[in-house]
C-alpha cells in the first residue's frame, strides 16, 4: 500500500502476493513433502527376500507359548535383496495385495512414513496392490471404518509429524467379541495383511491379532512407535535387535531445544529456576537424552533413584540384628534435600536460578510412594471387609483419614504383630504436601488401581522442595552469595572500608572465596544489627550503614520458579532426519515381510546407532517378547517395557558430568546448545546421543 490509499478485503484477499503470504502450505513445507528419504542398501533392488537369523534366540515364557502357539517359534528374519529371484519368487512376491494399516496409541514423528513407506514398496511390486487406512486407530477395525489410501493422499502427508493422515486411537482389541469384529472387517475387505503401528501395548494386540488370525490367512506385523523410547529389543544373549522406537529422536530433540531457550533465558534473567517435566511415566529415557542435549544444572533419573540404597540405615539395622527393607529406594524427603542441597550450592556462588529436569513418571520410582499405595491398598480393604462398611463414607475428610492413620500408627505400637502401618509411615506420610495425600488416599479406578496419571509430580517435588529451603532460609544456610569485588565498590561507594565490615558482615571473609557468604546467624535486619554490634563495628545508638545494609538484602534468597510440561508438543513435531528416514524404511521393511509371507513379526532395523549405509532391515518375532505383567490387578502377557540402565554408558556419562553440569561455582554456565534441525540431511547429532554413548562400549 502507498500514499494510505484505502484497500478493500477483497482486493486484499484476491491479491496474489498475500495468498502466497498466508497460505496455510509454505515453501519449506512443500519442499519437505516432496524430499525423498534414502533407501537402505537392500531395498535399492527391486526385490528383498527374508533369511532366518538363527544365531539370536529367546527366553520363551511358558504362558505365551500356550496362548501363541502358531507364531511363537518365529525367527528373527534377515531382509536381503535378490538380484535375479526365479519366476516362482516373482509370482509371489508381485500378486496382488490388500494391507491394511492403523495407528494405536499417542502420535510419534515419522509415523506418515512408515505408511508411505509400505505403499510404495506395494505399489511398485504391483501397481494394483491396494493399502487401506483404518480410522481413529484400533477403533476403526473393529467398526470397519477406513479409506484407500490413493497418491495424493499419502504425498499431502509425507516427511511431516502427527498421525492425521488417519488419525489415531488408544482401544485395545482385548476381548473375543472385538477379535471377532476385527476378523470380519479384514475379511470385508479381503485384506491380505494388517499392520499395526503403535507401542508396546499395540504391538501386544499385533502379537494376539496374528495368532487369532493365522489360519484365515491374514498376516499381521507391528512397527515399534513411541516417544518415550521404551521399545527396546535384546535377545537372550543381550544383543540389541531393536536399539530405539521411532519418534523418540524427534520428540527429545524438540523439547531439547526448549528446554536449552529456557537454559539461556535462566542464566541472562538469573531469577528463575525453571522446572521442566518431560513425557516418560514408565521410562526415563527422553530425561536422560534431553539432559545430554542440553546439559540442564539438574536432571534426576527414576531408574537411579529407584536403585539408592541407604547405607547408613542398613549399618544401623546391622547393629540391631534386623533387616531394614526400606533402605532401598530413595524417599520423598531424602530426593527434596537432594535438590535443595544443588540449589543452596549454586545460590552460594551467586547463581539462584538453574534448570531442572524430572521425568513424568517420577514419583512411580519412590519406593515409599510404591509402599504406600499398596499399603493403602490393604488398609482401605480390610476396612471394608471388616466393618462391612465403604472407607471413603466413614471418612469423608483428608484430617478423618489421617486421624485413622494416627491410631493405626500408635496401634502398631501397642501391638507388635500390627505392622500394616507404623510410626515410621507415619511420620514419612506427614511431610508430603496435602494434595498428594489426598490423591493417595482418594478413591481407586474401577479395577481398584491407583490412578498415578492425574499426580502433577513436579508440584509434589516443588512443594517439599520449598518447604525445606524456606526451612534453610530460616536457618541462615540458603544465602546468595555476594561477588567479593561488588562487596568492596558498594562499601566503598558509601565512603566505607570493607575489611572494617568483612568479618563481622560475611562466614568466609578471611578465606579467598570469590563470594562472600553472610552469616548464617544474620537472618533478618534485627539480627544483622545483633551481629554488627556483637562484633564491635556498630555501635547500639548507630544505625546499620545503608551500603551494608544493602549488601544483606541482596544476600537474601527469592526461590521463583516457573514450570514447564513437555510432551504433546514433542510427539506433534515434525520428524528430524533421523525418524524420518527410520521410519521411511520401516515401511519398506514391512512390506518385505508381507510380500514373504510371514506374519507375527514387528519390523526393525538394527546398527541404528552406525552409519546409515550399515543400517540392516529386520523382522523380530513379537511373540517371544512376551511376559507375564500384573495389568489391572491381574496377570496378562504383554511385551515388557525397556527402562534406562543404569549400568549403560549413556548414564553413567550423565551421572559422571552432573557435578559439571550443576556449576555450582563462579564463572559460566556448562549449557549446551542442540544444533539446528536439517530435515534435508543429517547433521552431527543425527541420531539419539544416548544411542551413539551406548554404542562406543
């Protein structure tokens, strides 16, 4: 516009230069969708056959061979490429299929490639192959709610995250009646194959949906999807067959890159100590990468929290001929002290702000918090079957619940065969926040479970971690410290000598500190005239001098936290290079699997953490996988989730830096920026840091 001649909206709407502006598909978008991953060095011939790995074997569980007999004794299969297969090979290998696809469970990066994946393995071995996608997840097959997947579709959605191609669902397929209905939607629709993509519930219903459906002649195979990176595969002998579910690459690398802004935003506004919860309830994998990503002052790991041991409670319980079993496993308060104990550290060096980082699943790692729902499990049944009466009626009130606790608690006492709940409970129950005793104690779900999802866990940690530093606050011990040259230009600003006030103002005066500590005696203004005149430089008619007083202002701590969630945002991402050519891949892979006619097998490829041209497609056997979980208070075979180990080199890499990190000293922080992400090609972080650690030992 010039000279402020006025403009319609439609002369605004219809001007080609602001469509371009405010279409909703930018260049970079368009650009991406049309990006083409790389292929693995297999899948760059027409054809790919499957070879059984034998050399990996498996712990079979009992129970899955008598509920998965027909594919229980599958292979590991090697996907190979064929140079000049036979007719017979080709026959097979190019009739012509229906497969369909369905996303289960929460969105991961990546998972429109795996579809795009499998439909151009499909349509390039017969053009008249057909790939459905069913609607809304898991529901979508039991109601038969799908669409062919066509061209354009898959195009639109090609390189880019979320799953709404199709959308998705968190049903499970668990009961005959559903099985049924999902057999007669595969039927309707004549499918050759169902692909299931999804975590390791999903690939547990891909496990029972391929046994269900076996002598229909269906084929099922599963895709390993899930940001908290808890798929991992080993075989009996330890070796890694599936190193990383997709998306968890892209999701740790998105909060990486939050949560390193809010590290800069930290140390340049230096007031805030930001508390970053990141997705990981049963897992604390994207903790342990994002700290790696970022370096953030404090990390905590819940599989190393749920191994402390308390030595010096079990020398005690030595001594007395006992066993203290509630030495294993840290508490809430011994975790808040630990975290005090960081920040009082850093404010002493002049540094109150910082960044923590706490899985989502934190507190399902405090044994006590175990102890406690399981003896409140106890205590509210017996209850009930005692008195014939509803434990949540009798005691409507978090005080009436807690007054049952006491006379419990001096039971135990009283009577030495009462041990459900002790003085010992008691008093560690007493210094959890009151909200969270109320949600330990409130009503179970349906199936009688504690219903952990609905805890904030950093406003539980947050909540004893301020208790107790207003506690040291009060004590004198959080202080922030003062840099010793800003000690001497403000006194001497004021026309006083430094070392007149030194010794009686600060705890290390004589020492050479950079910063100075007050007093821990000096807690407010009333006791800093105390100390002064104490120590003889103020005398009692005199007033504290302003330059000294104002040294002790700024000594006084203000824990200001801001708090931060990440989790949908991370799975909603776009995939980095990373999952976006591992998924790209899955795809290939899983109709490799298809075209050779074996099902109950979850496509995967190894030596992720190598090169890309030494990445190997695979099949694993979901089957094997299986064991016996208590799932809703009841035993059910399900794949067992992968947790951090703590013996890996990626954590004990963390575990070695966290003094480093922390920097509880003078000078600058040990913040790391993340590099860029390049969707086009791979960059020097092109792969998970904890999976390349992992690797080199």
């Amino acid at each position: 516009m010039s000279d402020n001649k006025p403009i319609s909206t439609t002369e605004l709407l219809e001007d080609s230069r602001v469509q371009d502006v405010t279409d909703s598909v930018n260049r970079e978008l368009t650009e991406r969708r049309k990006s083409v991953p790389p292929r693995c060095k297999v899948f760059q011939t027409p054809f790919t056959r499957l070879t059984p790995a034998d050399e990996f074997r498996f712990h079979i569980h009992g129970e899955a061979a008598r509920q998965l007999p027909d594919i229980i004794h599958n292979k590991v299969q090697r996907v190979e490429d064929v140079e000049a297969p036979d007719a017979d090979f080709k026959s097979r290998y190019t009739k012509r299929r229906n497969i369909g696809v369905v996303f289960s469970g929460g969105p991961a990066p990546g998972g429109h490639n795996v579809i795009a994946g499998i439909f151009d393995a499909a349509k390039a071995a017969n053009p008249e192959n057909r790939i459905y996608g069913f609607l809304m997840g898991p529901d979508g097959i039991i109601e038969n709610e799908s669409m062919e997947l066509t061209a354009d579709i898959v195009d639109r959605y090609r390189n880019l995250g979320g799953f709404g191609m199709i959308r998705t669902g968190r049903t499970k397929i668990d009961t005959k009646e559903k099985m049924e209905l999902s057999r007669q939607t595969c039927k309707a629709l004549a499918l050759d194959a169902l692909v299931v993509v999804g975590g390791d519930d999903s690939n547990t219903n891909a496990a029972f949906l391929a046994q269900e459906m076996t002598a229909d002649g269906i084929q099922v195979i599963g895709v390993p999807k899930t940001i908290d990176g808890d798929i991992q595969v080993r075989d009996a002998d330890g070796r890694v067959l599936c190193a990383m579910s997709f998306g968890f690459h892209s999701a740790a690398r998105g909060f990486a890159a939050e949560i390193a802004n809010l590290c800069t935003d930290c140390s340049s506004d230096v007031k805030y100590w930001h508390i970053c919860k990141v997705m990981g309830r049963v897992a604390s994998h994207l903790a342990l990468e994002t700290a790696l990503q970022t370096h953030a002052n404090i990390t905590l790991i819940g599989e190393d929290l749920a191994d402390y041991v308390d030595k010096r409670r079990i020398d005690k319980a030595e001594k007395a001929g006992t066993v203290d079993y509630t030495a294993y496993g840290v508490t809430l308060r011994h975790l808040s002290r630990v975290i005090c104990d960081a920040i009082v550290r850093r404010a002493s060096t002049g540094k109150n702000y910082g960044l923590l980082v706490i899985p989502e699943g934190l507190l399902e790692f405090i044994n006590e918090i175990q102890i406690f729902i399981i003896k409140f499990n106890t205590i509210i049944a017996d209850y009930n079957r005692s008195h014939d009466d509803d434990f949540h009626a009798e005691f409507p009130t978090l005080k009436d619940k807690l007054d049952y606790l006491n006379r419990l608690a001096r039971l135990s006492r009283e009577e030495e065969t009462f041990t459900i709940w002790n003085t010992r409970d008691d008093d560690l129950f007493a210094v959890i926040p009151s909200f969270f005793q109320e949600g330990l104690l409130t009503e179970r779900d349906s199936h009688g479970n504690f219903q952990f999802s609905q805890v904030e866990t950093d406003k539980v940690i947050m909540g004893l971690v301020k208790d107790y530093l207003n506690t040291l606050k009060e004590k004198g011990v959080y202080k922030v410290g003062i840099e010793r040259s800003y000690y001497g230009k403000i006194l001497k600003n004021g026309g006083l000598d430094p070392d007149y006030y030194g010794a009686a103002l600060f705890r290390n005066y004589d020492g050479d500190d950079s910063h100075l500590l007050v007093k821990e005696a000096i807690i407010s203004l009333k006791t800093l005239r105390q100390e002064l005149q104490r120590s003889g430089v103020v005398k009692e008619t005199d007033d504290v001098p302003a330059p000294v007083e104002k040294i002790y202002l700024k000594s006084l701590p203000s824990f200001k936290t801001q708090t931060h969630f990440y989790g949908y945002d991370g799975r909603g991402s776009n995939p980095t290079w990373f999952d976006r050519t591992y998924t790209y891949n899955l795809g290939l892979t899983v109709f490799s699997l298809v075209a050779n006619g074996v099902t109950g097998q979850m496509a995967a490829i190894r030596n992720l953490e190598k090169e890309f041209d030494q990445w190997a497609p695979i099949g694993i056997p979901i089957g094997p996988l299986m064991h016996l979980e208590e799932r809703k208070g009841r035993l059910e075979l399900v794949i067992e989730k992968s947790v951090v180990d703590i013996e890996s080199p990626a954590f004990l890499a963390v575990e070695a830096l966290r003094e480093k990190w922390l920097a509880a000293h003078p000078g600058p922080d040990d913040y790391r920026i993340p590099a860029s992400f390049h969707h086009e090609c791979a960059t020097e972080e092109d792969r998970p840091l904890t999976l390349l650690l992992n690797s080199m030992f």
